[in-house]
C-alpha cells in the first residue's frame, strides 16, 4: 500500500504503480501479491487503471 501512496505522490495519481513491480520490491510470490491485491481492491483502498499498455493499481480519486 505504501509503495501505490509513493507512486501517488509521485505523479499526482495520473501514473498507476504496475503489479511486476510491487512483487519485485516486496519480494514476495506472484499469488502472495493477486491475493493482497484483490483484498485491497475489495476494501476500495486501491483501483486499477487501465492506460494503452497495461494494467496499474494506484489510489481511488
């Protein structure tokens, strides 16, 4: 969650954080993070963006 407020910060909430990324960084597995993901997309602490190249988790507006 931390690391999607950064990226929020960052870039205004324009630019979402892409999931390959967070695994690497927490250094967690791929299913560790689908399962954190989908937690906090059900809590509405996070929403995805789907900019032309993909798929982003970022912060609701």
């Amino acid at each position: 969650m931390d690391l999607v407020k950064e990226q929020y910060k960052r870039t205004g909430g324009s630019n979402g954080f892409k999931t390959y990324k967070a695994a690497e960084t927490l250094g967690i597995s791929d299913e560790e993070l689908s399962t954190m993901i989908k937690k906090l997309l059900d809590e509405k602490k996070i929403v995805y963006l789907y900019p032309l190249n993909g798929r982003t988790i970022t912060l609701p507006k």
